[in-house]
C-alpha cells in the first residue's frame, strides 16, 4: 500500500503522466542500445563517448527504424542524476586543496578562455546575421567547455594521472562559477539593455559566501564525524552515506540559488579531503558510470539529421570557432601563467567542445523571449559535433606539440620549460615571512568574517521570528544574547592576532619598521569585528542603540580575552587544519603517534617503487630505512602485520611504523611514479599477467636476452609457478606455463603469449 501511494503522490505532482513502466522501459531501452555500441566502439579502439552519441541518436524520435524512448522526461531526468554523480566524482578528485593550489592559473586561463570566446562567439554571430543580444548569447554558449564530457574522454583515455588534465579541471570548475555570473550578467541586459552592478555584486557576493560557509562547515564537521564511525563504516554504509552527502547537499544548493551540479561538485571536494576519498570513489564509480552513459546518451538523442541539413553551414561554422577559438585562448591562457609549452596545448587542445551550460544559457535566452528559435538546435548540433571529434583532439595534442617544438623559433624555447629557475629561486627571509603572515590574515579574516555573516543572517532569519513569537516583549533581547554568545568565539577569533611572537622577532631582526602594517592589519580586524556586531544590534534595534551597545560590547570583548580562550581557539583552528590535512598527515602520519618517537602511516606504492615485486624479506625496508609493515592492503583485502614471505604490488597501500625522518625518507621512494609530462601518453599501460605457451616468442630466453624492458617495454614483477611467485635470475630461461606478471601497455605484452 505505502508503494502504490508513493506513485500515486508522484504521478498527480506530474499531471497523473508518470508511469513506473515507462521509466523502466526507456532506461532499459537505452542501457541496451550503450552496451551494443559500446562493446562495438571498444572493437573499433574508438572514445566510448562517441558510442553513447551514437546510441542516444538511434534511440531518438529522429531515427525512424528502431523504436524510440516513450518519454524523453525519463531520459531528462536520468541523465541530471548522471550529471550529479560525474560532477561528485569529479570533486572527489580534485579537492579545494588542490583547487586553490591551481587556483591563479585556473582563474586567469577561465577568464582568458571566456572572455576571447565570448568575442569570437559575438563576431561570428554577426557573421551569420544574428542580431545585437543573440550574438551576446551566442558568445555565451560558445565559452563554457563541458566538465562531464572532457571528465569522460579522459577517463577513457587514461589521462586523469597527467598534470594538464588537474590543471583542465580547475579550468573548468572556475569556468562553471564565471557561468553562474555570466547569467546574471546576460539576464540583466536581456531585460534592462544594461548591466546591473548592484545584482552582480550580490550575485558574486552570494557565491562565494555560500561556498566558503559550505567548505568551513563540510571541512570542521565530516572528516571528524565520518572518523569516529570508522568502524561502522563498511562498503554498504559508506556508499549510502557518500550518496545521501551528495544528493543532499546537490539540493541545498538548489535551494540556495545554485546548480544541482555545483552542489554535487562542492560534497565531493569536502570528501576528498578525508582519508576515505579512495574508498568513496572506488564505491561509486559504477553509479557514476551507470548514470554518466544516460547523461551522454541523452545528448545524442538532441541529434536531429533534419537541422544538420538545414544549417549545416552555420553549424559547421561555429564548430569551427569553438575548436579553433578554445585550442588559441586555452594554450595561450595556460603560457601566460607560466605552464609549459606541452601543458599549454594539451589543456588548449582538451577545452575543444561546449556542453550543459551552452544549453542552460540557450533555455535562459528562451525563457527571456530575446533568442531567436534556430539557435537553440544549431548549438544543440554544435555541441554534439565538438563532443563527438573531443577525443581526436585530445589525442592530436601531443603530435601537435612535437610539431610546434620542432618549428618553434630558438628565441622561444624558454616555453618549453620556463620558469624552472624562477620558481626555484630563493626568497628572502624577510618576504617568506610576510607571505606566510599575509597568507594566514587573509584567510582568518575572511573566514571568520563569512561564518559571523552567515550567523548574523541566521539570527535575523530563522531566530527571530521563533524568540519573537515565543517571546513578544523579549524575543529581541534573547535574539541579541543567544546570537552574540554563538558569535563571541568567532569574534574572539577574528580579534586574535595573526602573527607569532616568534616571527615578530624574526621581523623586527630583517625591518626596524615592521609594526606599521602589523598594527593596520590589527586595526582593520578590530573594526571588522566591531561592524559585525554594531550590525546586529542596529538590525535588531536602532542604529543608535547599536553603535551605544556594539561599542560596549567590543571592548568588553576585548578585554575578556584571556590565556584559556586564547588555547581553545588554537585547538579549534588546529583542528580544522588537520581535517583539511587529513589525507596528507595519513599518508606521512604526521598526527598519527603510536609512541612518542614512532609514527604510523600509509603510504600508496607507485609503479616505480625499487622493490615491487619482491618480498618483504628482501625489499630492505627494515636494514635500509629503519621501518616496519604493519599492513598491506590490496583492493579490498588488508594484510594484517604481513610475513617475510609477502610481496609488494603496485597499487598496494603499506602501513608503514616508523620515526618522522624515516618517513618522509621513504615517502618518495614508496611513492615513486613516472609524472613527466614529456613522456608519450599510453592509453593501456597497468600491471598484467601474462601464461606462456609453446609457441611463445620468449621461451628459451632469459631475462636479459628477452628485451622485455626494451623492446616491449615493460616491468617484470615476478613468475609465477603454481602458487608460488618467484624473482628470476638474469640466467633463468622461461618456459612454457610460465606466468609473467608485468606492468606495461597490455596491447603489446599480449602478443608475448
């Protein structure tokens, strides 16, 4: 009965339309059509993506000789739970950590990119005879690269390890926050023939509140919430858990104002910071890729022959500026931050397709009755003509690269790896120590002033209006007492001095005239601070009674301040340093003491660590570096306190017993993995086993006759025999029955079969 009410309540909120049978039967429909094209793309060695496409057109009303979906609202809805689950997997990759590390050159590329775009886009659309306002839109579609088709070429193409494609998705996030401003910006002229600044300020204003309240609560609360349930925390849990953080936080940024999409890509970048990202994204890598193809098998469903037919020239056209414009403005985006010349063109190379907010920023031009009708499906087309030839480029990339090193003039080959010795010189004593001292004001400032905001806001909002009905003559006063005793910790927080005594007299060695800006920086604070709760007050009261009270209650803030709350605050920052640090301090086991002297921690071994393959007996971890395994753990099997007799894989993450020293000695060399941006990319490269027959091109060679390393290119591990796993000498000769297990480009090492 509880089933039959639920879809009853859900067919009458759709207009009595939906059925259940429906929805089965389309996805059925097209999962089917997927796993023939795509099991035929893979014989072709063709990107799956383009298989998608090709699945979503057959299964479209525009292909008349297979049946088609019944509803395209199911596919529609289908394919945004898809663009949910890659944008989340997506920031389980990439975590505000790293987004800030890659933040100044994925800012400047972003607006390089948008804005070079957003010229071209106009000038064509002038070419073609659009007007004023659809060629400002059209500028628009044709800027924002799509985050969950490059997400998918690269995943096919194993490209997400290089360090262009970290850099790309910067790019691209920050692209999609310049989008939710771009919006306002368009909808303000479409309307009133002028930009408003008033709703762009609030609109930039909004966004980056709501993202630093989302990052500074996702950050204190989960990573300490999800470890002190580690031991509940199986495979089942932990996805339902993973899921519902996603899909919730997807909602409330909805609510908020935002995209399903940014919501998604925000939980996912808190998550990435906590040592269970590896766990989270292995559990719902086949939901992303389940929903993932009906978000790509949605977009070649908008395939329609008979307007590729119609303007096929205008299509082709703009096709062109997309390819051309992204691969001229993402290249020279990325050289004017200081990339190298071979991570410039393959960023530049991989932006080469517009997607999801092309048609976002199309339906908003609709909605606004200033788009003319043939421009929504000729950009439909144009997006599916640039999702479809993404993969080739991004292939071309490197031969692209050769070629221009190979002409490119003697004067400019400092592209090819500038800045090396800049970025390695050294800085004074002095600038390093403003930098850090700049670095930790900012961000105290700015952080404590959003989550006094934020409570300010909350407070007027949500408490008032209950104390005020509870309490008809008090519920201000309690409003004013309840809201300041939840802000004085933060006031005292922002009020607290940024700088160390230790670097103070650092300073006051290299600058007799240091304490001129210390004390602006102070003074700056103190007056944030006393706003904020004149602010209050005033919204709660008068002005007059705020500025009486607030400046009453800022000095007796002030002078409560005492050693106590000065060591609570620490502990409550460096707490939140050490969620954000999670993952690096489990890896280095930083704050993970098992005795004073003795740290415990995990470190993931790398297809070039110096003793994969061998035994734990003779790897030398303990005569050479002093350390001890405590565990290995191999996908979801956990080798606990491992004999003599185990061996190492990569891949494998070793716990590892050790002093600080011995450590970070090791660190590099466990980890150790070829990131060189020079070499040529393989596709297929991973550890493989591979039986020997009779016919095998190797038997009656050794290891060093064979030209294993040389000619194919590869690593042998070990033998295997039976059930045993042995390290060759330079003078066994393989034999038929053999079991090599090698890592290398599997496409190769099967002919050794």
């Amino acid at each position: 009965m509880t089933l039959n009410l639920i879809l009853a309540n859900v067919a009458a909120a759709s207009g009595g339309s939906f059925s259940v049978e429906g929805l089965i039967s389309d996805l059925a429909f097209i999962l089917i059509l997927g796993a023939v094209t795509t099991l035929l793309f893979k014989w072709l060695k063709q990107p799956v993506v383009l298989g998608y496409i090709v699945a979503g057109f057959l299964a479209s009303p525009n292909f008349t000789y297979l049946p088609s979906v019944t509803t395209e609202a199911n596919i529609d809805f289908w394919a945004q739970l898809g663009i949910v689950v890659l944008l989340f997997s997506l920031g389980l990759e990439f975590s505000f950590k790293k987004l800030l590390s890659a933040g100044g050159s994925a800012v400047v590329t972003a607006l390089f990119i948008v804005c070079g775009m957003m010229a071209a886009g106009f000038a064509a659309g002038h070419t073609l005879g659009f007007s004023n306002i659809n060629s400002l839109f059209l500028g628009g579609m044709l800027s924002m690269s799509s985050t969950t088709i490059i997400i998918k070429a690269f995943t096919d193409l194993n490209l997400r390890h290089r360090k262009f494609a970290s850099l790309v998705f910067a790019v691209l996030i920050v692209e999609d926050l310049f989008a939710v401003l771009m919006m306002v910006i368009l909808s303000s002229i479409a309307v009133n023939n002028s930009v408003e600044g008033g709703e762009m300020l609030y609109s930039v204003s909004k966004l980056a509140f709501f993202l630093i309240i989302w990052f500074v609560v996702g950050v204190f609360v989960l990573p300490s919430l999800l470890n002190s349930q580690r031991r509940f925390l199986n495979s089942e849990t932990l996805l339902i858990i993973s899921m519902g953080l996603c899909l919730g936080m997807a909602v409330f940024s909805v609510a908020c104002g935002f995209s399903l999409a940014l919501g998604a890509f925000v939980m996912g970048s808190i998550l990435a910071g906590t040592s269970f990202a590896e766990r989270i994204e292995k559990l719902t890598m086949p939901v992303k890729d389940l929903f993932g193809s009906v978000f790509f098998i949605s977009v070649g469903m908008m395939v329609n022959p008979s307007i590729i037919a119609d303007y096929w020239l205008p299509i082709l056209i703009l096709s062109g500026v997309v390819i051309a414009g992204m691969i001229f403005f993402g290249t020279f985006g990325m050289l004017l931050t200081g990339q190298t010349l071979r991570v410039a063109i393959e960023s530049g190379f991989s932006l080469t397709q517009i997607g999801e907010f092309a048609f976002i920023i199309a339906s908003l031009g609709m909605s606004l009755g200033v788009l003319e009708p043939q421009i929504y499906p000729i950009v439909v087309a144009v997006s599916v003509v640039t999702t479809f030839t993404t993969p080739y480029f991004i292939r071309m990339a490197d031969p692209a690269y050769r070629w221009v090193e190979s002409h490119l003039p003697s004067r400019l080959h400092f592209l090819i790896d500038r800045y090396s010795s800049t970025a390695t010189a050294e800085q004074s004593v002095a600038s390093e120590l403003w930098r850090s001292l700049l670095k930790r004001y900012l961000w105290r400032v700015v952080l404590y002033s959003i989550v006094l905001i934020a409570l300010c806001v909350i407070s007027l909002n949500f408490i008032l209006p209950i104390l005020t009905d509870l309490f008809p003559s008090w519920g201000r006063f309690f409003t004013l007492i309840v809201s300041l005793a939840v802000m004085a910790p933060f006031l005292m927080a922002l009020t607290y001095p940024a700088s160390k005594q230790t670097e103070r007299n650092r300073l006051r060695e290299c600058n007799a005239r240091f304490d001129v800006p210390l004390i602006i920086m102070t003074v700056v604070r103190l007056l944030i601070s006393m706003c904020i709760i004149i602010y209050l007050i005033s919204s709660l009261y008068s002005m007059a009674v705020g500025w009486t009270l607030g400046v009453a209650f800022f000095f007796i803030l002030i002078m409560s301040f005492s050693r106590n709350i000065k060591k609570r605050l620490t502990r409550i920052e460096t707490r939140f340093m050490d969620n954000l640090n999670e993952r690096e301090l489990r890896r280095s086991g930083a704050k993970n003491a098992l005795v004073p002297t003795m740290h415990l921690a995990y470190m993931t071994v790398g297809y070039d660590c110096p003793f994969v393959g061998e035994q734990l007996k003779n790897s030398g971890l303990r005569s050479r570096y002093g350390v001890s395994v405590s565990s290995i753990q191999r996908g979801n099997n956990t080798i606990m306190v491992p004999g003599a007799d185990a061996r190492i894989f990569p891949g494998d993450i070793l716990g590892i017993i050790g002093s600080d020293e011995e450590i970070q000695t090791l660190l590099p060399v466990v980890e150790a993995s070829d990131d060189n941006d020079n070499a040529t990319p393989n596709d297929d490269i991973r550890l493989t086993s591979i039986r020997l027959t009779d016919t095998s091109s190797i038997i009656g060679e050794t290891l060093v006759s064979s030209g294993l390393r040389d000619k194919y290119e590869s690593l042998l591990v070990a033998v295997q025999i039976g059930d045993d796993y042995i390290q060759p000498t330079p003078g066994r000769k393989f034999q038929p029955g053999d079991v090599l297990w090698l890592v290398g480009d599997v496409r190769r090492l099967a002919t050794l079969s």
